[in-house]
C-alpha cells in the first residue's frame, strides 16, 4: 500500500513532530501533548474577542452593575461619591409604596408602550403593503417620505406638533371643527395630553417601521405567491397563511423594539408637556431624571431605572420566547 507523505514524513522525524497522523487526503491531527494546535487556535480566538468582551463588560454590564449599586445607596450627583451612604431597599420601598407618582408614570409608559406596539405593526405592515403594491407610483418618492419623520429632531417635532394641537388656531381643531366636534386641548387637558403625545409618536416612528416590513415582504419568493395565488388562494388567505409567517422574525424585531423604546420615552414628553398636565403624561424616565437633576436624589433615580430595566428585560424575553415557539 502507498505510504502518504505525511507519515513517510512522520517516520524520518524524531520528536514532538513525528507525531502526525494522516486522517485523510490533505489533512493532518498534529498531537503535541496538551498544547495542541486546536488550542492555539483557540487561544488566539479568545484574545482577539478579549477587545470587544471589555468593552462590552465596561461599556454595557458595568454600568448596569454600578447602577444597582447606587440604588442601595442615597447620594447627591454633586457630592463626592464617597459621601454615598447605604440605605438598602428602602429606595425600592419607597418609589413602589410611598412615592405618588412612580406607579401612575409606569402606567402612563406601559400604556404608551403598548399603543406604540400596535400602531407600529398593524400600521408598518399596512404601509408596507401598501408600498410593495406594483399599482403604486412613485414607491421612492413614498419611502423618503415615510422615512423623514425619523431623521426630524424630536424638539422640531415637538413645536410642529403644538403649533397643530393649538386648542384655538391649531389645524387639527379647525379641520375636526368642520365636521361639528368642539375644539379640544390636545396637550393642556388631562384626558387628552397621553393621546396627543401618542399620535406625535406614531408619526414619528411608523413610517420607519413600514420600511423595515417592506424589506421583508421584498425577501419573500414570489414563486411562493404565484403558487398560491393557482391554487386559488384569496388576498387575505395569502397574507395568512404565507406573508405573516415567514414575517414572523421582522414582527418580534418590531414587537421588542417598540416595547423598549416605548417603555424609554422621555425625549417627545418633554419637548411638548414636560410631563403635564397634572401629571397626566408622566413617564417612568421623566420621573427619574426629575428625581437626579433637580431633586438630587440619584439612588432613588437609579432604583428606578433598575425596576425599569427589570420590566423591559423580562418583557423581552416573554415575546420573543412567545413569537419563536408560534414558528
């Protein structure tokens, strides 16, 4: 039988090389003891992510890590740290029994967060279907302009949005008044304010949606939807029982996001009522960052952020576990 090269090789060298075996045409296991030249590889593997680890640890865990810290202690941002004296959980204590406006700001970011959901799915996908119609003219014109809400500052947004809502020479008002509805204060009336506030975000962030369920819909087969549409297959049949599931990782995509995001919202609550009126439009993050910056009371902010860090990560998971075990 032919002798390969590698063990007439390995037969004429003494030493830790000679120990080669051929495991088949161009291929070697080198054998060295231990140190073998898989975990040298591997090795090399682990400092070369070793990098990107530490910043990760540094950049993302620690924070998290320091944050708890100082939610077990009460401190003020502009004494020295080690002034920080411990307090425990009575941080936690006192923003889910005592405070009077946690709870009622936690509901206002669930609500928020759950009709940012819905409009951000039910519309998107409606855009988008509407966008990857071959009837529509124009698709690019139409994607710029969906997109454009977006790239808007949420301050520019937030006067814009005044201007409209104005109780008294607002747009909205006056065209909603042609159609005999009394004029209503969008912004200034506690019924209203969280609604308003909504409508502004789904302005804002429903178009960029439509566009991410349109680079979906553009990487389903067409094969597929003609084979369906011979067997006789309706539009709503098709949107069913083909569209929807193969869209399925772009909806938990848009699910998860929109539920972090919305549970977040701070930027377009300040920019139009500040958290007003009467606290109607309060958020977990804007009650936070009153408690830091003008009450001083960075443990008690930081409780807070770690209770709402808590509720996304949990939320997270529940959808994304419950989108994945429907596929």
């Amino acid at each position: 039988m032919r002798e390969s090269v590698t063990e007439k090789y390995a037969s004429t060298v003494e030493g830790p090389v000679a120990d080669v075996k051929a495991t088949g045409p161009g291929q070697a296991a080198y054998r060295s003891g231990w140190w073998t030249i898989s975990r040298k590889r591997s090795a090399w593997g682990v400092i070369f992510m070793l990098p990107a680890v530490l910043y990760i640890v540094s950049i993302m865990v620690g924070p998290v890590i320091f944050n708890f810290w100082l939610s077990l202690h009460e401190w003020n941002p502009l004494a020295s740290l080690e002034d920080a004296a411990w307090v425990g959980l009575d941080n936690y204590r006192f923003i889910l029994t005592t405070d009077q406006q946690f709870l009622p700001a936690l509901r206002n970011s669930v609500t928020y967060a759950l009709w940012r959901v819905f409009g951000n799915v039910v519309l998107g996908l409606a855009l988008a279907l509407l966008l990857n119609s071959q009837r529509l003219k124009g698709v690019k014109v139409w994607r710029i302009a969906l997109f454009l809400p977006i790239a808007t500052s949420p301050a520019v947004l937030a006067n814009i949005w005044q201007a409209m809502y104005h109780k008294d020479y607002g747009i909205l008002n006056a065209f909603l008044g042609n159609f005999g509805f009394e004029s209503v204060g969008w912004l200034t009336n506690p019924d209203w304010a969280l609604r308003g506030i909504i409508l502004i975000a789904l302005y804002q962030y429903v178009g960029y949606y439509a566009i991410i369920f349109l680079a979906g819909l553009q990487g389903i087969p067409d094969e597929l939807i003609d084979a369906a549409r011979v067997d006789g297959a309706s539009g709503l049949r098709l949107l069913w029982s083909i569209v929807l599931p193969l869209l399925r990782p772009i909806i938990a995509f848009v699910v998860v996001i929109s539920t972090i995001y919305g549970l977040q919202v701070f930027d377009i609550v300040w920019a139009t009522t500040g958290g007003g009126p009467a606290n109607a439009t309060n958020t977990v993050v804007l009650h936070m960052y009153e408690n830091v910056f003008v009450y001083g009371r960075a443990g008690m902010g930081a409780a807070m952020a770690f209770v709402l860090f808590a509720i996304v990560m949990v939320l997270a998971i529940f959808q994304l576990r419950l989108l994945r075990s429907q596929t």
